[in-house]
C-alpha cells in the first residue's frame, strides 16, 4: 500500500474541484486563490497521479475530479 498525504494547499484544491466539476486552469486559481503557475503544477501532478482527468472541449481545457472506477 501506499499512503499519500496532501498539503492543506492540496487538499484546498480538490475540494474545489469536488464542488464545482469541470473547471479551466484560470477558473481553479481564481477559486482556490492558488497562483495560475502554481495551480498548473498541482493540476499535473493530479493528473499524473490519476486523480484529476485533463478535458477538452470548445476550445478550452477544462479539470475535473476522476470519476472511481473501482466496483
């Protein structure tokens, strides 16, 4: 097993992204008051760790929580 633990950073934007679903880059560090450079690297580090998922669509990428695929 492995056990992971999150800064209160971290965790603060998750939650954002657990509240309001898809959201762009800009939209998650106006929310979470997390710099935009900052913001980028939390975002790709979730996505590397397959807990947020990356969406484009009309133009934009947008963010958003991985749905579980556990049964």
């Amino acid at each position: 097993k492995v056990i992971v633990t999150y800064s209160d950073r971290e965790k603060h934007l998750l939650s954002i992204l657990e509240k309001y679903g898809e959201l762009t880059l800009n939209k998650c560090s106006k929310l979470s008051n997390i710099p935009r450079i900052t913001t980028s690297r939390l975002l790709a580090d979730f996505i590397r760790f397959g807990l947020v998922e990356q969406i484009f669509r009309e133009h934009t990428f947008f963010f958003k929580l991985k749905e579980d695929t556990t049964p």
